[in-house]
C-alpha cells in the first residue's frame, strides 16, 4: 500500500489490511516459500529484513481521531457520527475566526472562551510589580555576630569568591 494513505511525512512501506501482526505475515511467508521451495529465513532475520525494508502492518489513520475510525468500521451509530462531524466543524470555524480575529486585531487584548457556545471573556493580564516594595521587620534590633572560626572560614574561601563581595565577608561582625 503506498505511503500516501497515511501521514504525509511517512515513508513506510503498508502490506495488506488482513495480516494483524509480523507473525502473521511470517507464516505467510513461509508458506509461499515451502509452495516455490525456497529456504525459509529465522522469525528474528525475517523481522530484521521487514523492518530494514521500512514496512509496517496497520493502515494508519491519517490523522483521524478514534471515533471516525470507530465510524469507518462501522462500530458508531450514523446519528452519533453526524453529530461529531458538526461539532468538529464547529471548533475548526472557531479556530479560523480566532487566527483572523488575531491577526486583525492590534489592541493586545486576548479573549478566550471554554465553551464554543459561551460569550468571549477577556484574559485579565497581571500588571507589573508595584515600585512599593514589601520589607519584612528584621528578626534582630543588631546584626549578629559570627563565631570566630566561621569567619576565619569565610576569610579563607575568599580566594574563590568574587572580589566585589569581599567587603560584605570582611565587615561580618563576629567574636
């Protein structure tokens, strides 16, 4: 079966619907080769070659969602499938108002809505921060002093810090 019967970027190879599985299509195959008596290959080196050979088994579904194929097997009422074809419809006339509706509009104000049939809602966007900042009261009435030997430490790993911290580092207070 030829790849365009699937997705457009595939370039698998489709053998017939009938076979459900690579068993299946072995069996086959070594029946046609004992009818023509021709030596058989391994199951595992007759796998290999079918995948090498960039083939598959199941017809896919072209981007079809479960209940079309489910319609197309003849398992979903008529009623049932109409009914999902308008709904479908419907969300794709949505979403080609909203592209337009998108591309038209310069005022920056997004709407949306969770339902197709509901009214349009604009999307409230959080504004900046406020130039007000909110300072927690300190824990202490005077910065606390170090232990002696933490300082020496941080004196120590000043090597491997930035320079411009250093000051902070050497006006710890400590004992």
């Amino acid at each position: 079966m030829p790849a365009h019967y699937c997705r457009k970027s595939s370039s698998k190879k489709y053998i017939e619907r009938s076979f459900n599985s690579k068993m299946e299509v072995y069996q086959e195959y070594k029946n046609w080769s004992k009818g023509r008596q021709l030596p058989i290959a391994s199951r595992q080196v007759f796998v290999d070659e079918f995948d090498a050979g960039d083939f598959a088994i199941f017809r896919p579904r072209k981007d079809q969602c479960d209940l079309c194929v489910s319609y197309a097997e003849g398992k979903v009422s008529e009623a049932t499938y109409t009914l999902h074809r308008l709904q479908k419809d419907m969300a794709q006339k949505a979403k080609e108002d909203d592209k337009k509706r998108a591309s038209e509009s310069g005022d920056g104000c997004i709407l949306f809505k969770l339902v197709h049939d509901e009214d349009w809602k604009e999307l409230i966007v959080r504004g900046n921060s406020t130039s007000i900042k909110h300072q927690p009261k300190p824990l202490f009435s005077s910065q606390r002093q170090i232990a002696a030997a933490k300082f020496k430490h941080l004196q120590e790993l000043k090597p491997v810090i930035p320079k411009d911290i250093h000051g902070f580092y050497d006006s710890l207070p400590h004992e």
